[in-house]
C-alpha cells in the first residue's frame, strides 16, 4: 500500500505511454466553429477592467471587489448564463471573521533553566482566536509532533505512541521525501494538522519556524469564514468545532531550546522526519499564554452562474469552471505604487472562465451535463470562498462531479505544454489526456512541484469535498528548445507576483490566453458529455479521505 504514492508511482501515472493511444478527441464542427471564435482581444478587455486603479485591487469585501462581483455578473446576464447563486440571483453571500488581538497578551515558557527570556514578535507571536474572544493555557507541556501528519496508511504517524492530551504541540512545516509532491503538499495543511492535535487532546499548537528571518505580522488580522450558524467554518489558525486555547509561532532559536530539554539535535531530527522516521518526543517544558481577541465581520461575495445541460438526467449534474476573482488591494508602495491590481492574478483566470461561459453560451445543442461557473472571493485569504462554496454549495454537493480551476494562468509566453495539478489522482487525467494530444500541447509533469500549488489554490477545497478536481497550469516547454519556461517564470514572479508591478502593463501573451480557454473548454466539456462521472483513481490518497463527503 505504501508504495503506492511514492514520487516514482505518480511519474508513472501522470504521463502514461498510453495517453496518446486513447481513441483521439473528436469535436463536431459546431463546437469547433464556435471553439474557433475565443478573441484574444476579448481576455485581454476583461483583465484590463478588473486590473483598473478603480476596483483598488479587489480585496475581498471592499467597494473595488463589488466592482468585480458587479462586472462579472453583468457579463453572465449578457451571455444569457443563468444565475445559480443564492435566492435566484448570481451570487452567495460569504461572510468572513477578521480577528485582531488585544494589547496584553501573555507567552511564557519555562524549562529546568527557569522561564525563557522571549521577546513577542521576534521570538513568538500569538494569533488571535477566531472563535473565542478569550484563551489562556497555564503551565500546559510541551511535546514536538515533527510534521503534525498522521497517514498511519502511507506508513508514517507523527502522532503513534506520543501522548498530547493537555498539551500543547510543537510542529515544523514539512513532509517526509518518500511523499509524492500533491501528498505531501496535503499533507502541511494546516487545517488537516490542527484536527490531527486537537482529537488527540492537545490545547494548542505552536508551529516553530527555523528558517524564517522574521515572524508573521498578525496586527492587521488574521481571516477565517463563517458558516450558515455564525460559527467559524474554515481557518488556518483554529481547528473548528474545538475549544482551542493556542495558536502560535516561533523562531528556531526558541525551537532549539526547547528541543534541548529532551536532548534533541534539531538537526538530526530533521534529517530523520525527512527520510520518514518520525522524532515525536515530550519536551522537559511548559508554555503559559493568554489572550484576547476582537472580530470584524465582513461581508462578501462568490459569484454563480450556470448553462443548464440538455439530458433529461445529467442535467442535474454539474462541472464547474472556478476561478477566483478576489485580490490583495492597497498594500504598502513598491516602485511608488500601492494598488495591487492582480492583473495576472486572477483577472486573467477570471477572464478565462467568462470566454469559456462565452463558448458554451454559443453553443446550439448544450452539453449533457450542466455547467457551472463560479468566481470566488477571499483566496488571497486563505481559500475561503472556495471554503464558503464547497462545504454549501449553491447546488447540491453530490450533483458536483469535478472542478478545473484556474488560477493565474501565467500568459506570458506560448502555451506549449501544461500541467495538470491533481489530474493524477482521478479519471479526470483522461479527458487531460485527449484535450492536450488534440491542441498538439504537451502534458508535463509540475516543473515546481515545490511550490505546493496543488494545495494553494481553490481546486483544493473542491478536493477536500470528495470532488475531483484539478488545476491547469504552464509547463516548462519553450519554442528555442532549452524547455526552461520555469526559470523565465521564476524571474518575471520576483518582480510581479503579489505585487502592484502585476497590472495590465506587464508581460502577456494573449494568444496563449486564447488556447489555455481552448484547452480548459475541452476538459470540462469532454466531462459533461461523458455518461459517467469523474473517480477518484483506486486506492488513491485523496479518494480514501475525502470521497465519502460527497455522498455517494
């Protein structure tokens, strides 16, 4: 069972030899005509207005971002898409918890040496609670949980025979080498972590971060959702539905005096949670916090549009097209400028999922299953209206059958060769598969896989709901022949990516835009016209977790 998800056994799946062997895609000439008619001016329009000063970076719950919600509903109604949000309009309301913690708060560790001389934001922080306005823990022990990953299946438990009850955790971000890329990305969440504490009885958590030059800065707030009853729904800092008295994080230096107490070498533990030999231990210290916290509610929007399918039974059924529409707004000036316009990220996905609404609305004879188009809010802060939107969606969640999401694109050079992010734990590659072998793009597998993109955009939170799901991004094949795409990509990202450098002025290829449309067009569609629905692959990771939340 365990090899099943080592690096070489998802090689092997990601690009088979018989992906092209399949029997070709097939497109009539009514969907080919109008597949053919995708404008590259058009995506360019549409990235130009959400990526204007006026919606002031679209940061979710702000008079710019309705300016998106406003523009992309607009664009629905004159498709003709009809609304498939709350109440028979186009959107669904999400409401987000802004925490802020009060002056005041208290972090103290004491060991055999006596009470540790820390310093608030430079050897700690402490996060504000979203859920409960006052926290404290007294003297709770320490232990250290290496990476915090329990998957006793894949032969690795941080939490086997470590007892944390009343205790608050130590953890590192990380995951064993023997993990594939998108198992071992799902395997940091911290969400996932958080639970795996908190079930076995732990107060806190405290995440050490050894490498980090500073600390997070949480004074202008930490987000989470809420749900229909009020009450935290999804958050990186709190595992809902518990009584959670700490959330924290702290340098390596604390790290490693804490470590001591156990005569611990942080360095040799490291090497050993690396090679997948868990380090668990109880530290020889105790913590004693306090806390309190103050909410702003705010109120946003995701956006819901759908083209009903034209079976008598699949129609029920739906694929979505996701993308997510908020962005980071006015931030501290880079190079003179403030306004984080996301002209790349998302506008341009955003503009991709309309010109694909745009095809279908095209179309004479509609696809067996229905489409639905849905434009998220809050990504930038932690995947919360895609949160909002899986965990109720505006449809019913066994109705959903797959999600391709699209996440800044990156058009900023000919769309040669792409990677489908989650396409190898479902039958959703083959549909992959048949669209790339037909547009003559290459499927390669993820140049970065580093980066954790599958878990960091909001395809994951489709996973987490038992959906399949994937995320198309670029590849590293380039026209010269060096296919090193992701060094090009790596160098424009320094300069533009989560910075107000990415307007509409930058770098683009629009012509890539129009066959990155094409491509995603083709993978949903070959869904909605296939009689049976997308599966998680046998055994899978991700299908053993999540699968049964969808119902069926």
């Amino acid at each position: 069972m365990k090899t099943t998800f080592l690096k070489t056994a998802f090689a092997s799946l990601l690009i088979t030899s018989t992906a092209h062997a399949q029997a070709p895609l097939t497109v009539t000439a009514p969907v080919k005509q109008v597949l053919d008619q995708v404008q590259p001016e058009a995506i360019k329009a549409h990235i130009a207005y959400l990526a204007d000063d006026k919606l002031q970076g679209r940061q979710a719950g702000t008079p710019g971002y309705q300016m998106a919600v406003d523009y992309v509903t607009k664009q629905l109604k004159t498709l003709g898409v009809q609304p498939a949000g709350q109440g028979g309009t186009y959107v669904q309301k999400v409401m987000l918890r802004k925490a802020f913690i009060k002056p005041g708060a208290t972090f103290a560790a004491r060991d055999a040496q006596g009470v540790a001389p820390l310093t608030a934001g430079q050897d700690y922080v402490i996060y504000p609670s979203p859920e409960l306005p006052a926290t404290a823990v007294t003297d709770a022990p320490l232990a250290f949980a290496g990476y915090g990953i329990s998957a006793p299946d894949l032969g690795y438990d941080d939490f086997a025979g470590l007892d944390v009850k009343g205790k608050v955790v130590i953890i590192v971000r990380g995951a064993p080498s023997t993990f594939a890329s998108t198992v071992a990305a799902a395997s940091q969440d911290l969400s996932v972590i958080l639970q795996n504490a908190v079930r076995r009885g732990a107060v806190g958590l405290i995440v050490a971060s050894p490498r980090a030059r500073t600390l997070p800065d949480v004074k202008r707030g930490t987000y989470s959702v809420l749900g229909p009853n009020g009450k935290v729904a999804s958050s990186r800092s709190f595992a809902v539905g518990s009584k959670q008295q700490l959330y924290a994080t702290i340098n390596g230096a604390t790290l490693q005096r804490f470590m001591q107490t156990a005569a611990l070498d942080t360095a040799t533990v490291f090497a050993s949670l690396k090679s997948g030999k868990p380090a668990s231990a109880v530290l020889k210290a105790t913590v004693s916090a306090s806390a309190q916290s103050t909410y702003q509610d705010i109120e946003s929007y995701n956006v819901v549009g759908k083209v009903t399918g034209s079976d008598a039974k699949l129609k029920n059924e739906y694929v979505v097209h996701s993308a997510h529409l908020d962005h980071l707004g006015i931030t501290a000036p880079v190079q003179g400028d403030s306004i984080n316009n996301g002209a790349h990220d998302n506008a341009s996905g955003v503009s991709c999922v309309l010109e694909i609404a745009k095809i279908y609305s095209k179309l004479k004879e509609k696809p067996k299953r229905s489409m639905l188009f849905v434009f998220m809010t809050s990504e930038e802060l932690g995947l919360l209206g895609s949160a909002a939107f899986a965990a109720n969606p505006t449809v019913p969640k066994s109705s959903i059958v797959a999600d391709v999401n699209m996440d800044m694109p990156t058009i900023i050079a000919p769309l040669l060769s792409v990677v489908a992010l989650g396409g190898q734990h479902s039958t959703l590659i083959e549909p992959v598969n048949k669209a790339t072998a037909y547009m003559g793009i290459t499927l390669e597998q993820d140049p970065e896989p580093e980066q954790n993109r599958f878990i960091r955009s909001d395809q994951y939170n489709f996973v987490t709901a038992g959906i399949p799901a994937l995320h198309i991004k670029y590849g590293n094949k380039t026209a010269d022949g060096k296919n090193n795409l992701n060094e090009t990509v790596q160098k424009w990202r320094a300069v533009t990516y989560h910075k107000p450098q990415d307007d509409i002025n930058g770098t683009f290829d629009f012509e890539a835009g129009k066959k990155y449309v094409q491509l995603c067009f083709l993978i949903g569609y070959q869904v909605a016209q296939n009689p049976t629905r997308p599966t998680w692959n046998k055994g899978d990771f991700f299908g053993q977790r999540y699968a049964q939340k969808t119902g069926l």
